[in-house]
C-alpha cells in the first residue's frame, strides 16, 4: 500500500477501517477515496458497480440495517464527506465465529476514515451532527429483491449507539426481530 491509504484490521477479519492520508499544502488538500489496484488486496474485487450519496439533515438519526443476499451481495466502502457518523458493521455470515457481532467506527469529514464492509455484513450508522453526508461505493448494484434488513435495535445484537435515536425511517423502525432459529448468510 503506498502513502494514500493505511489499512487497520479488525477482530472481524475482512472488515476493515481505512484511513486515507490526504496529500496538504498551503492551498488545502487532495484526499484520493478509491482506488481499484490498491483496495483489490482489500476485498474490493470487483469494479465499482454504484455510488451512494446520502444527506442526513437531524443529528441522532438511524439509517439501516441493511445488506443484499447472494448472488447480490455486495462489498461496501462507506465515507462521511461532511459531518460525523457512528457506523455500524454487523457480521451475519452464516458459521463466522464473529456472527451477530457489531463493530463501529467513528468517520467524520476530518478524521479520513473509511469502513471497508465485507459481503455478510449489515451496515448502517448514526448521525453524530447535523447535515451529515456519507459517501457509498458499492461492488454490486441495489438489487431490489435481493435487499433485506434487520432492525437497528435487534436484541440479539445489541449495538449501543451513542445517542438517543431521533429519527428513523418506518421501514427501518419496521424491521422485525430475527428469528430465534437464524443461522445468518451462507457465501
């Protein structure tokens, strides 16, 4: 890897937390947030398929959890561009000794963090400000059909985040518990 990215590994195997190293000089910065030869070792094995932008205008909100079932499963890498997120990763591949785990990083406009999110994952995060925006890049494209959830505030995960929740979509605040007999995602 040169200069551009450091990579720090998690307990979570292939999840991964990137930090870019903006180049700086008087005039401001250039901040490189992809590149296919150097995240191919990462996981990222397939072109970019789709990039996501979101806008999040209420500090506290809750997006996700959300992933795409095989053969749409997906490897996402997930910038904050403007504001302060609490990302969420949560491993449900189906035999991981990880599965129903929950890793969380901080990623902010100024810290140059990325969460580099396997396919087996569900993702989603919190807003730490107001007017946050994340930046997604996708390997496969949104595939309806493919698309599922589980609730942000599943039991059986228990990810703590980090503020009251302030708002949440319906479809996501709908999201049913999981069944007792889930066994997760088989790859």
């Amino acid at each position: 890897m040169n200069e551009r990215f450091r990579k720090h590994a998690t307990r979570f195997g292939a999840l991964l937390v990137i930090e870019r190293q903006p180049l700086a000089d008087r005039r401001g910065f250039l901040e490189r947030l992809f590149c296919a030869e150097e995240f191919l070792e990462m996981g990222f094995r397939t072109p970019i398929a789709q990039i996501n932008h979101t806008v999040t205008l209420a500090k506290g909100t809750v997006r996700g959890m959300h992933f795409q079932t095989p053969p749409h499963a997906e490897v996402k890498l997930v910038s904050c561009i403007r504001g302060e997120a609490f990302d969420v990763a949560v491993d449900l591949r189906a035999d991981s000794p990880t599965f129903l785990q929950w890793h969380a990083e901080i990623l902010t406009a100024g810290n140059y963090r990325s969460l580099l999110i396997p396919a087996g994952f569900a993702h989603g995060f919190q807003t730490l400000t107001d007017n946050c925006e994340m930046l997604y890049f996708h390997t496969v494209a949104h595939t309806p059909a493919a698309e599922r959830a589980i609730s942000p505030l599943e039991p059986r995960v228990g990810i703590s985040w980090p503020l009251p929740i302030s708002s949440m979509s319906e479809r996501d605040a709908n999201h049913p518990a999981l069944a007792d007999d889930y066994e997760g995602i088989a790859s």
